[in-house]
C-alpha cells in the first residue's frame, strides 16, 4: 500500500503544527524490529510449550495453550496491517518482508490486503465503497451474530478468494486495479505453494505439530480478534471525519502491545502516516476531538452486538 499523505482524509481538526506532525512521522526501524521480535518471540515461545506439554500429557491439557497460542498468532493482522502502512519500518523492505511472512502465517497476502485497506481508508463507513462494510457479515439473527462473532466466517472467505485468485487467475474486486492484478494472482499461487508444500511435509513427517501450534490456534483466536476488530468501526457515525467515523478504545498495555497501539484508532486513521510506536503521543493531542471513545473491550463489544441488533430489528420493522 502506498503510503498515505495526511492530507487525504479530511474534515479533521487541525491540531498539529507541521513540524509536530513531521515529528510523529518519523519511522524507526528499531522500534519495529522490538515489536516484531517481541511478537514473533512469545508466538515461538508459547508454541514449544504447547508442543512439550502435548508430548507428554497429550492434546487436550495443551487446549488452555493454544487459545492463548491464538490470541498471539491471529493478532499478526497487526504486522500486516502496520507494514500495508509502511509505517513498522524505516525501511521499505524490511516493511515488505515482515507484512509477507505474517500475512502468510494468518492466510492474508499482504499485497492484497494493502490495497484493500487503502480502499478501506479513502472510504471508511461508506457503505457503497468501504471494503469492509461490503464484504463484512450482515447478521440478521442471534445464530448469525455468533458466526460472525467467531471471525471463521471472515477466515473462510478470505481464503476461498485466495483459492479463487491462484486457480482461475482472475481478480475482479474493485479494489484491486487493473495493472495490479496479475500481482495479486502471483501472490495467491505462491501462499497456495507454501502452504501445500508445509501440507506435505506434516505428511511425510506424520507430524500434526502444525495443526497444534498454528492453524488450530489461528482459528481459536478468531474469537478475540473479531470482536477487538468491530469495536473499531462498528455503530460509529457515517462521515469523512475519523474523529466521528472510528472508536478509540481504552485498554490495558497488553493489549496495546499486542495490537500494535491500534486501539488508538481515532488517531490512526486520523493521521494514517503516523507509526504505532507514536500513536501514544499523538493521543495526548488529539484526545479531546474524539467522538466514540470505548471504555475498554468487554463494554464495547456489548455496544457493537446490540449495534448489530438493532439494525436488524429495524430492518424487520
């Protein structure tokens, strides 16, 4: 994704000098290595844990582990959405190569989801052009509410199109341009690849290890993903303003850390050229604009469920 010029997404407050702006942009390549390394680190850590209590005392008290497992390796989405930003890095290279490895890791490839969240950001909450809104789950009962809760709705989809785009070769959302699209179809074939080749090797191997400390977990830590993701746009006001269109939500530090700083949504989408790492500082100043400010993710799931709710009743009504 090209990066994004603060000046593309407006009405906004004008808050910042351009000197303090420049200031906030500027990216670190060491503050994304720590991110990066800390991140991928408790992912390896946790997975050899559950590999050796799974080993001597079998699967089943290894459960507990993998949902924590789950929690690391689905909220990757993080990396791949920082390096679409080109803002984890100093280096664009370094941004490519991390945003490719966790796209792989969480069945997204990372140059499509680049340009569908630029999309996402030229459009957010235009229900005719936001990507998310388009593809996105419109429940329309409680057992509906639950699958899209469960985010295996969302896993699904976006790996059928990863099968539609390798096989048939062919793109034809419209985020995807035109001379972009035979990347997208390379890109497919070579994710197909790497995950057929690992396929092969489990087989050959007789080793389930994969399954235990990666794809199984990546599907239970839908459930806590999901939900942290809808808090962020979900029952929020229909305009070009993120001051009014996105939720900041109030959190612990863990949660920051392993969100990359993104539950200060507001500020990101606000000011999309700033790195995770500044997004601290950037609420300091811009605080007092924000519309939608969630009290922490329990509550506002609650809000986001009874958002989902409401707009089927009414649609009934």
């Amino acid at each position: 994704m090209s990066d994004v010029t603060t000046d593309e997404f407006a009405p906004r407050p004008k808050l910042l000098t351009p000197a303090m702006l420049q200031a906030l942009c500027r990216r670190s390549n060491l503050q994304g290595a720590l991110r990066t390394l800390g991140h991928y680190g408790a992912i390896i850590a946790m997975g050899t844990l559950i590999w050796l209590v799974a080993s001597a005392y079998g699967v089943l008290p290894a459960l507990p582990l993998m949902l924590l497992q789950g929690v690391l390796v689905a909220f990757l989405f993080m990396a791949v959405h920082e390096t679409a930003h080109k803002t984890a890095f100093d280096s664009r290279a370094l941004n490519v190569a991390v945003g490719t490895i966790s796209g792989f890791v969480i069945g997204l490839p990372y140059e499509y989801y680049g340009l569908f969240h630029w999309e996402h950001h030229r459009h957010t909450q235009d229900p005719d052009r936001d990507p998310e809104l388009i593809v996105g789950p419109k429940p329309r009962s409680e057992t509906q509410l639950a699958i899209a809760y469960s985010g295996l709705q969302q896993v699904a989809g976006r790996l059928r199109l990863l099968l539609k785009h390798a096989v048939t070769g062919q793109v034809t959302v419209p985020w995807v341009p035109a001379g972009r699209r035979a990347g997208i179809v390379r890109e497919a074939r070579y994710y197909v690849a790497g995950y057929a080749l690992l396929l092969f090797g489990s087989l050959v191997l007789h080793s389930a290890l994969l399954l235990w400390v990666w794809v199984l977990p990546l599907l239970l830590g839908q459930l806590i993903l999901r939900p942290y993701l809808y808090a962020e746009h979900v029952g929020c006001d229909h305009t070009r303003s993120a001051f009014q269109n996105t939720r900041t939500t109030f959190t612990t530090r863990f949660v920051h850390w392993l969100a990359w700083n993104m539950p200060y949504h507001v500020e990101h989408h606000a000011y999309p050229s700033v790195p995770f790492h500044a997004l601290p500082q950037l609420h300091e100043i811009v605080d007092g604009e924000i519309t939608h400010r969630g009290q922490g993710y329990i509550a506002v799931t609650r809000q986001t469920r009874a958002w989902f709710r409401a707009q089927w009743e009414g649609n009934e009504g």
